[in-house]
C-alpha cells in the first residue's frame, strides 16, 4: 500500500480534472460519483499506508518516494513524497475531514448552479494539500501551498455574479501572496546556504552544527536561522491568518460553507502551523523569532476572541474563533510545544469542521439567511445539527474530556511550563472569550423564540443524511480526538507527543524546551482552565439564555457602548488598513498609471507614432502618380549618383 | 585631319540632354518614347566614339546589344501605348495617375 503513496494527491487532481473538462457532457449523478470517488479512493488509501506504516519500521521513521528529479543547471529538487510521523498526522486529518466535507457539500451544494466547478475546484483544492503536507521538500510544499491558496481563491470567489465574494478572493489572494513572498525569501536564503530544499537533507546538517546558522549575522541583522525563521513565519503569517495578515480570513466566509468548514477552518490555514513545526529544527535555533511567533499567536488568539464576542453573523463568530484557535497553536509552537500545536490542529480540525458544517445546516435551513439575530429556537426544528454543534461548542470552550480541553490545556500548560505568565493569562482569557462567544452562538441560534420571518419559520426543515451524518461523525471526532493525547497527569505517557518524538529534532548543545511541572501545579492549572471555560458558559447563559434575543440580551453592550461599536466594526482594523496601506497603494498605482503609464510610456510610443504619420503625410505629395515626376525623380537620381561617383 | 574625340563627346552630351529635356517635358506617350531613343543613341555614339580612339572595338560591340535591346523596348513599349490608347482613347502621360499614393 506504501508504493501508491504517490496516489494520495494525484487522485484528487484527476477527479477535478475530469469533472472541469468533460463533466459537461456527465449527469449530475456521475459528477458526484467522481467527486466523491476520487477522495474516498485517497482516503482507503491513506489509511492503508498509514495501516502499513505504522506496522513498520523505517529508517529515521521516515518513509520516501521520489517520483522524478527536477533537474534544472545545479538545480536539482526531487518531486519525492514522504510519510513520517508529522505527515501522517496531517495526512489523516486532510483526507478524513476533508473526505466528509465532500459528503456534506452533495447535500449543501445541491441545488446550487455550479454543482460540477464547486466539486472541480474542491477536489483540486485536496490535490493541492495533499502535496503540501507529503512533500519531502520546501519546493513540493510550496507548490502545494500556492494550489491551496489559489484553490481558496476560487472558492472564496465562487458566487462570482454577487459583488462581495470575488471581492474577498481578490483579497485573501492578495494578502497572501504577501506572506508567500517572504516564504520564497526564505527558501532562496536555505538554498543558498545548503544547496537543498529536502527536509531531510537539511534538518540533520543543522542539528548537527547549529553554530553554522546562529553565528554572524546573515541578513537584517539576524543569524540565518533567525532571519529564515522570520521568513518563513511571515508566509506562516498569511496563511495561517495571523495578525497582522489576518485580515482575509473572516472575509473568506463569502464562499460556501463547507468551504469555510474544510479550506478556512480545518485544514489550508493549518498549514502555517505545519511549516513551523516542519522547520522546528530551525525555530529551536532561532529564539528570539520563537518568543515573537508565541506572542504574535497570543495577540492574536485574544484580538479575534475580542472580535468574535460582538459579531452577529454565526460564520463571522466562526471565522474569528478560527483566526483566534490558529492564534493559540502558533503560541504554542513558539514556545517549543510543537507537538501541543499539532495536537491543536487536529482537534481544532475536527471541532471547527464540526462547527462550520453544523452552521452550515442552520444556514440551509434558513434558506441562506447567517444573522443569528433571526434565528434562536432551532433546536426543535434541527435536532440532529442542534446537538453535534452543541458538541462542537463543548469541545471547542474546553470542557472536560472533550477534545480541546485536552489540546488546549496543553498549550496553557506550555504557557505556563515555560514560565510566560503573561502569555498563559492571555490565553486564560481568550479560552474564556471562546467559550462565551461560542455559547453565545448556541443561544442565539438553537434557543428562545423563533425571530425571523413567517415565511423562514415555514421553510424551517432538519438537513438531509448526507449533511447530518458527516455531523455526526466529526462530533464524535471531536469528543474522542483528544484522547490520543492525554496528559501525563491522566495517563502514564502522552501518546501523541511520543508519537511526534522523532521529528522534534534537538540541535546539538541545545536543551529540549522543557514544560514540566509538578503534578500539583498541573492538577491546578487543569481546574483554572476548566473553570474559566465554564465561567465564559455562565455568562453567555447569564445574557442570552432564558430565551432572550440579541437585542434584550446585550447587557453588556448596552453598558459598555464604545467597546462594542469597536468589537462589532473588528477594531476598525479594515478601515485602518485602508488608509495606511490600501489608499496610499491605490495613490501609488493610480501615479504609475496616470503618469508614467499613460503619460510617459504611451506619450513616447505615440510621439513615435506621430512622427511617422507626419512623415507619410509629408512624403506621399511626391507620389503624384504622374509618370512624368517619377521619371524626374529617376533622373535627379541618377545624376546624384554620378555626382557621387565622381566626386567623392 | 580626325575630328578630336571632344567633339563627338559634346554632340553625345548636347543629344543626351535634349533626350532627358523631351523625356521629362513632353506629354504625349510617342514623343517621350523618341525621346528616349535619342538619349540611347547619344550613348551609343559615345561607345563607339571611344572605340575609334582606342582602336578597339568592344564598344562598337556594346552599341549593337544596346540597338537590340532598343528595338525589344520600342515593340514592347509601342505594345504598351496602343493598349492604353484603347482603353482610354489618349496617350497623354498626365492623364496615366493610377500610381498615385
């Protein structure tokens, strides 16, 4: 099953190849079958690879395929694919979630026009991710990166005859190619230094001698592997949405939902959390960028918490809690804990889907309407969706047992272990923010009265079984993913860390990140995160419970008016870019066309043009067409010629 | 008592000068047609003018190709004026500004 790794992501690319080009000619039905054959056959065999490859025992843990070398002067990079523990963590995550996400998108994306370029774009859209986490290089990875950003351009513009959705493709585009441009950056300083993108070329080369890259200063300043530290969390930075790039990612909630769920929840923004564990070698040699990654990650898990409490629009709250979620994992993999990042992905992976798809449904049944002032009291209408997303909801505030209780507390308990007390509060207050807007969320949508219209009211209907039964699973997904990875309090070994042990490479002379603690001081911080998650549950009960609308049951907002104008208009952050950066752009561009453009440049081209028309306009008088001038012409000639002859 | 070569080189000059003159000002097809065979036979009296000077005779030998290829061109060029005579009734040469660009 290991040999047809290489199926894994090609599969994908063929459905969406045959659904884009000849599914015009298809029935619906075989269109489906395709969209849904090609993830299913990459799922069977993930998990049979992943059967195989556990059960086996390979050199450094790492199993490698290499397709062909692209080979270009001294360029010489394998187009190889690689399974080791980090990639098959993702691995399963993008072929389970997203294989479900597919199920969903039959029933959501039925009735829509498009059916067949949705189902095109998104099973390129797995193509694309699956090479990104299978790639054994930077370049393989970054090809995949670019596919999932431009795949998450098309899907975000996919309602492309309404104005917002292009618009907000244009702009995640835009915003990431940003973060990509420092990502290229920061391959081209490592190819430069070792001559290789490969993973596992470079990565023991400087565990080895990790003097090499932290001696002189290289660029800006900064050692090489601080400056490609840099680099590469900058791209971390735009597709991972974090401050301040993360501007593209609530406005992504344009496209359709299952894209939300798959694409800006679970899986592509993940990526900037993979590269970084992926390079953690060069981010343990690389402090100072680490602290910065973890407070970047910390601003922005409570920034968007803070946006996400004022927000009316049930994707907008999710889009925040996802920028926010994103927030923590990058906190957690500056600290050192790359195994709590990943950790946070996968269950974020399963509770986020779980979320977006369950909103979805709601979105479904309220015939495309997302402001959750209209709804409230669908949990008799939505059974199935009311209680996955209340599960979702649980999961994601951090109640006991639930999967991100576990991977979140893990990430506190780094926070703490490594002694940033204030990066650990910031954190202790976003999980409280989580989970307040979260349950404000569930209170708003599924209880009190039905406030929408008359006519909503009627069309009121639970999903069909293709949307609820992959609910159903990723709920389950989200209760249980985090048992993978108790902590030591709770069982003798954290199995996923173990599991991740061999690619957290130690560089030589340098201490491992150490977050232990005592037993107590454990036990402790797990009862203070519990605790706040379930205050942040109170509150949300306390103002929007005991059937209560948005308008009655914004207490606080009516105390506190400034701050919720500010939490409700995102900090105006929009606006501010727009003056500081979008206005003066436009200015410059509008100079370079204005001016240089049409002035200059086409200016030279016509006076060009103009000299050559006058000249004609000039030179055709001697063309008469009176025989008699041409043969004057001939003769005058002929006489300068002779006169040349003989005189010069 | 020869005549000098001067001589004949100036009858050759003043007879190609007359020849360019009609050539250029005459209007009618015929006379620009003589015209030209006049500057032609001017040529060819140089030729054969140098001939006799240097007792050699490949300039008498040019002149004949040079009266071939005239009578080739009076055909084809009288050809030509009667086809336009018949399509236009006139051989004036001003009235012939079809090239005109």
């Amino acid at each position: 099953m290991l040999g047809l790794l290489w199926l894994i992501p090609i599969l994908p690319f063929a459905g969406a190849a045959i659904n884009g080009l000849l599914g015009k000619w298809f029935p619906k039905s075989v269109v489906t079958a395709v969209a849904l054959g090609a993830p299913l056959a990459s799922l069977v065999i993930a998990l049979g690879c992943l059967w195989e490859y556990s059960h086996g025992s390979f050199p450094n843990g790492v199993y490698e395929q290499t397709l062909y070398a692209w080979t270009a002067g001294d360029l010489n990079i394998p187009v190889a694919f690689l399974l080791d523990h980090l990639s098959a963590v993702m691995l399963f995550i993008v072929t389970f979630v997203g294989f479900l996400i597919h199920v969903y998108s039959v029933g959501y994306m039925g009735h829509e026009e498009g059916y067949r370029r949705y189902f095109s774009y998104l099973n390129l859209f797995m193509s694309a991710m699956l090479m990104l986490v299978l790639g054994n290089n930077y370049l393989v990875m970054f090809v995949g990166w670019e596919g999932v950003g431009l795949c998450s351009y098309l899907l975000i513009g996919f309602y492309y005859d309404q104005p917002f959705p292009p618009y907000a493709g244009k702009k995640a585009f835009i915003v990431n190619r940003i973060g990509d441009f420092a990502f290229l950056v920061g391959m081209f300083a490592l190819f430069a230094h070792f001559g290789s993108l490969t993973y596992h070329e470079i990565f023991p080369k400087i565990a080895a001698d990790p003097g090499a890259v932290t001696g002189a200063p290289y660029a800006l300043g900064l050692p090489l592997a601080s400056f490609i530290a840099l680099c590469f969390f900058v791209g971390a930075m735009g597709k991972s949405a974090q401050i301040p790039l993360y501007v593209w990612l609530p406005d992504a909630m344009a496209g359709p939902t299952p894209v939300s769920a798959l694409i800006h929840a679970a899986t592509m923004v993940t990526a900037g959390v993979y590269m970084v564990v992926r390079s953690n070698v060069i981010y343990q040699l690389a402090p100072g960028v680490s602290l910065f990654v973890a407070v970047i990650g910390a601003a922005t898990a409570i920034f968007a918490a803070s946006i996400g409490i004022a927000q009316t629009d049930i994707k907008k709250v999710l889009a925040y809690s996802t920028v926010s979620q994103l927030g923590y994992m990058f906190l957690a993999a500056g600290l050192g804990a790359y195994s709590a990042a990943l950790f946070h992905v996968m269950t974020h992976a399963f509770f986020k889907a779980l979320l977006f798809l369950g909103s979805g449904s709601v979105i479904h049944a309220m015939s495309g309407d997302q402001d959750m002032d209209h709804m409230g009291g669908l949990r008799k209408h939505l059974p199935a969706t009311f209680i996955t997303y209340v599960v979702g909801a649980l999961a994601i505030a951090g109640v006991p047992g639930l999967a991100g209780f576990f991977s979140k507390d893990e990430i506190l308990h780094a926070a703490a272990g490594s002694g940033h007390w204030v990066l650990w509060a910031v954190g202790l207050i976003t999980a409280g923010l989580t989970a307040f807007y979260m349950f404000r969320s569930v209170y708003l949508t599924f209880f009190g009265q039905f406030r929408g219209t008359h006519e909503q009211e009627h069309h009121l209907h639970e999903s069909p079984p293709s949307m609820t039964i992959p609910l159903w699973i990723l709920a389950v997904g989200a209760v249980v993913s985090g048992w993978v990875g108790l902590p030591k309090v709770l069982s003798e070994t954290n199995r996923f860390q173990d599991w991740l042990a061999p690619v957290i490479l130690h560089p030589a002379g340098l201490a491992a990140a150490e977050h232990e603690m005592s037993t107590g001081a454990e036990w402790l911080l797990m009862v203070v995160t519990t605790l706040v998650a379930l205050g942040g549950i109170y509150v949300a009960w306390a103002n929007y419970g005991r059937d209560k609308g948005l308008a009655e049951g914004q207490h606080w907002a009516a105390r506190l008016p400034v701050l919720h104008r500010l939490l409700l208009n995102k900090w105006y952050v929009d606006e501010i870019y727009d003056v500081l950066i979008v206005r003066p752009l436009a200015a410059i561009s509008r100079f370079f066309w204005k001016v240089v453009d049409t002035f200059v440049i086409d200016g030279a081209i016509n006076a060009g043009a103009f000299l050559t028309e006058l000249t004609g306009d000039v030179g055709r008088f001697s063309t008469t067409g009176n025989v008699r001038n041409y043969a004057l012409y001939f003769f005058l000639g002929v006489i300068l010629l002779f006169w040349w002859i003989a005189f010069r | 008592m020869s005549v000098p070569i001067s001589w004949y080189l100036l009858l050759s000059a003043v007879l190609f000068a007359i020849g360019a003159i009609g050539a250029l000002t005459r209007r009618n097809g015929i006379s620009i047609f003589l015209s030209v065979e006049l500057m032609l036979n001017a040529a060819n009296l140089t030729l054969v003018a140098y001939a006799r000077q240097w007792g050699q005779h490949t300039g008498q030998i040019i002149v004949f190709f040079v009266m071939a290829v005239a009578a080739a061109e009076a055909a084809v060029g009288l050809a030509l004026f009667i086809a336009v005579f018949r399509q236009r009734r006139t051989i004036d040469v001003n009235r012939m500004n079809l090239l005109q660009g």
